[in-house]
C-alpha cells in the first residue's frame, strides 16, 4: 500500500497515450541499464533504456532487451552481435560495467511491428550508428567572400 495524502487529480492534468512513433532514425543516448531476469528463470537480460535526444520527439524512452545469459546459443549470439553493435556507435569498445554505456550520443533505427499476442504496433530499435558530428570550423568555408588565393 502506498500513501497518496496530498495528490489531487484535478490539480494534475492527466498523462496522454503516447502513440508509436515513426519508423526512422533519432539521436539518442542511453539512460538506464539493468540485468533482470527472465520469465522463465533460465537467464537474464540486460535491458536498455534509450532517450530522443533531439528533434519532435525529445526525451521519448524505448527500450531494449540484449539477452545475454541464455540457455539458446543462438539468442546470445544475436545479443553479443547488437552489444557490439551499441559499443561501436558510442565509440566504448570493452565497457566494463553497463553504466560506461550510458549518456553517449547515437543513432538509432526505430521501426514499427505487430505484436503477436496483442496486434498492438509497438517501436522496436532495429539498429544502431555512429552521431555524425559536423565538420570542425576550421575545415568550413572562409566567412569572407575573398577567394583563399586573394588573401594576404
């Protein structure tokens, strides 16, 4: 039981449903990370949350799950490969705890499925890259409209 003396509904505007957003790529950064274990109790997963960090849908969360402890070989290999995957993009190639993950810039590809059990069409994370950093300002163009072989 948990004590709520003080909230009042209609001091609060109620939460919104959140649709799915569209399939794409957004900038990112990785927020939480936790082992949990799974339904069955034959493993575990690290599970991931990741934060828009920019654009219409700035700080929306998804997440996902990397299933590392197995007893499927195939499900842990599939879950090493996506690790490796997220170590590449945030440039942390041998973290030594989930948490050097965490707050780094990159990109992820979002798309939209099925769910099988439910029909509802949930987000899922289907890659990750690199964030493209813009080129530094000594490699943009001379601000002024003199040719570079004009100038003293």
């Amino acid at each position: 039981m948990a004590d709520l003396t003080g909230f009042d509904a209609r001091q609060v505007e109620p939460a919104i449903e959140m649709e799915c957003l569209p399939a794409g790529k957004y900038e990112a950064v990785i927020t939480e990370s936790e082992f949990k274990p799974t339904k069955s109790g034959t493993g575990s997963y690290l599970q991931l949350t990741f934060q828009i960090t920019e654009g219409e849908y700035k700080n929306r969360l998804l997440w996902t799950r990397l299933n590392l402890d197995n007893p499927n070989a195939m499900a842990i290999k599939i879950a090493q490969a996506e690790l490796s995957a997220i170590c590449r993009a945030v440039e942390v190639m041998a973290p030594g705890d989930s948490t050097d993950l965490h707050d780094l810039p990159l990109m992820i590809s979002v798309r939209c499925r099925k769910r099988q059990d439910t029909g509802e069409i949930v987000n899922e994370i289907r890659g990750y890259s690199k964030k493209e950093t813009p080129p530094p300002a000594a490699m943009a163009a001379p601000s002024n409209n003199t040719a570079p072989w004009k100038r003293p």
